[in-house]
C-alpha cells in the first residue's frame, strides 16, 4: 500500500481560511469572537503556548485577552 502525501502547510492554511471566515460571519451576527487565556506563574514553554496561541487568532481576526496571575495564586482566588 502506497503512502499518501499530505501538505502539512496547505492544510494549516485551509484550517485557517475557515476559521477566518466563521469569525467574520459570527461578527455580521454581533458576536466578536474571542480567545482568553490564563497564564499562572512564568514557565517559559506555557508562555510561548499562550503567545502563538494569540498569533494564530490574530491571524484569523479574533480577539485575545491575557491574564498572567503569579504563581502563588490559589485556586479559591
């Protein structure tokens, strides 16, 4: 059996494409789509998790609101 190839990259930007699309039609409805994010304490790999996390949706014209807490924080707070 013969693998099939598969683009990696042009399926991303398809993804993309959709979920760009789906973002505008929610604005036409009044709903502006948004991504929120909570990063507690400063671990560097969680950072740059949250931060392509924005990039992407910037892409697609969502919005983001970030919320960095310290890493004392307890649960009740």
């Amino acid at each position: 059996m013969a693998g099939i190839k598969i683009d990696g990259k042009i399926i991303a930007q398809s993804v993309k494409d959709r979920v760009k699309k789906a973002a505008e039609e929610l604005r036409t409805q009044g709903i502006d789509p948004c991504l929120a994010t909570i990063l507690i304490g400063d671990n560097p790999a969680s950072a740059t998790y949250v931060r392509n996390k924005h990039k992407a949706c910037q892409e697609v014209g969502i919005a983001t609101k970030d919320h960095k807490l310290d890493a004392k924080i307890t649960q009740s707070e």
